[in-house]
C-alpha cells in the first residue's frame, strides 16, 4: 500500500465513509487534534516514569483511535464503524485512576504553573492539546451531534493529564510552583 495516494493534493480528503470534505473542516481539525495529542502521549510514554502510568498512557492511546474513528465517521454512517465505541467504563476508568493518584498528592490550593521537569512539561502539553481538542469536538458537535461519551472521555482526560502532571512533579521531585497573583492596591 502506498502512502502517498495524491487525492489531497487539491486540498480536500476523504472522511471513513469516502465522502470528500476540506481539509479545514472541523470534523478534521477535531480527529487531527485527536491524532496530535495521541503523538504527544506517546512522548510523554517514552519519558522515564513507573511503569502503570506507562501502561495507562499505552491503553488512552487506543482509545484515541478510537475517538479519532468515531469523528472521521459522519453520524448518519456511524453504523458502518464496526468497533467499540467509548463506553461509561472508559470514562470511569480515567476518574478511578485520577482517585488513586490523588489519594498520595498534597491539597491543591494555588493554580500551578506548568513546567519543573520536561516530563511533567510534556503531560501540560498533552493536557492543553486535549482541551484544544475537546473545543473543536464541541464546537463540531453544535453542526453535527458527536456521542456524549467522546465528549466527557476528552473532557475527563485532560483532568487526568493535568493530575498525572502532579504526580510526575512528585515522583520526579520536581517543584510545584504556584501562581501567586501580585496584589494590586
């Protein structure tokens, strides 16, 4: 199979049902943004960190496909994707996960700044392209309906990466450097 097919060359591409759309389209810039953060997450899961956080990070990479699957697929063809869909075990697999993580880091009681080991710098990385992608999935979602679970996993994961950012800091000793506005007179 060759890579290259030469059918984008006029600035459109073909959705999972063959019909042709804009490169542009948010349908695209939703499951592109989706593709970006799975290629961040698997930065991320090269860094040096224990071997769970890893394995969950290997395990929301192939939900993202998942996801990627499920917006490059137009509603009124959905029946034609013959895979799993997100289910509410997905999503509470996430939430679970955030539970235990928090159960060894200290109350939060500032906003923190991202950043104090590239690896923890990556995760806020992660984190902002999958809120960059959770605005684009909504914003599709007012044209053209998106299932509810694609939504709140997207939503859900990026709580996830900011508190694996947390985590990182602690198991990295990295400073957790809060934000502390000046206060003005």
């Amino acid at each position: 199979m060759k890579i290259y097919t030469k059918t984008g060359d006029k600035g459109t591409t073909s959705l999972f049902t063959g019909t042709r759309v804009p490169k542009h389209h948010v349908r695209i810039e939703s499951y592109g943004t989706i593709d970006e953060l799975n290629s961040h997450l698997g930065l991320l899961r090269d860094q040096d960190m224990d071997e769970h956080s890893k394995k969950t990070l290997s395990l929301i990479q192939e939900k993202l496909f998942t996801v990627g699957s499920i917006l490059a697929t137009e509603p009124k063809k959905d029946k034609r994707l013959k895979i799993p869909r997100i289910s509410s075990e997905d999503i509470e697999f996430l939430e679970q996960e955030m539970d235990k993580m928090n159960e060894s880091l200290p109350e939060m009681t500032h906003f923190i700044l991202p950043g104090g080991h590239t690896t923890v710098s990556y995760c806020h990385i992660a984190r902002t392209v999958c809120r960059r992608g959770e605005r684009m999935i909504s914003y599709l979602h007012e044209n053209e309906p998106v299932p509810e679970n694609v939504l709140s996993y997207i939503n859900r994961l990026s709580d996830y990466l900011f508190v694996l950012a947390r985590k990182l800091s602690k198991d990295l000793n990295a400073e957790e450097v809060k934000w502390i506005p000046e206060k003005l007179d």
